[in-house]
C-alpha cells in the first residue's frame, strides 16, 4: 500500500499543530508558575476525578475527539492533494 504525499503532509501539519499547542501550554504554565499550575490541577482533580462522569458520556466524548480528528486529516489530507496536484508519469 503506498501512502500518498497529501496524506504524509497532513500528518506532518497535524504533528506540527500538536507540538506548537504544546509548547505553547508548556511556556503559559512555566510563565505562571509552580503554585498557580498546581492549584489548576488541584481544581483539575476535584472536580473530575473525584466525581467522574458516567463511563457512557466519556466513551460518547472520545469517539467524537477520533471522528473530529479523523475527519480534520482527511480534509488536510485533500487540500495538500490539491496543491501537490496529480503527479505526472
């Protein structure tokens, strides 16, 4: 199976996304400090992990993440196909 160029390219894009929100995350919280972080999941934990949701919401919330993350490569995938275009023999 060959994997086309749009496709790798999305992937990449998606991977460059991630990373940046990433170290965005990272540079807010290391701004803000060790206390105000852990306070935040101080509030993180109390409020979800102590009285977790139902495991039915949960499941219903991440497929809809895998649908929505599904459906965001594929549509990079088709705009870099269009501006790879077909390649030529």
């Amino acid at each position: 199976m060959r994997i086309s160029s749009a496709k790798v390219a999305a992937a990449i894009c998606m991977g460059l996304l991630l990373s940046l929100y990433v170290h965005y995350d990272y540079t807010r919280w290391g701004a803000l400090g060790l206390n105000a972080f852990l306070l935040h999941e101080t509030d993180r934990f109390n409020q979800y992990m102590t009285n977790p949701r139902p495991t039915i919401f949960i499941t219903l919330c991440y497929v809809a993440v895998a649908l929505i993350g599904a459906v965001l490569y594929e549509a990079i995938a088709v705009v870099f196909s269009k501006v790879f275009g077909p390649k030529s023999a």
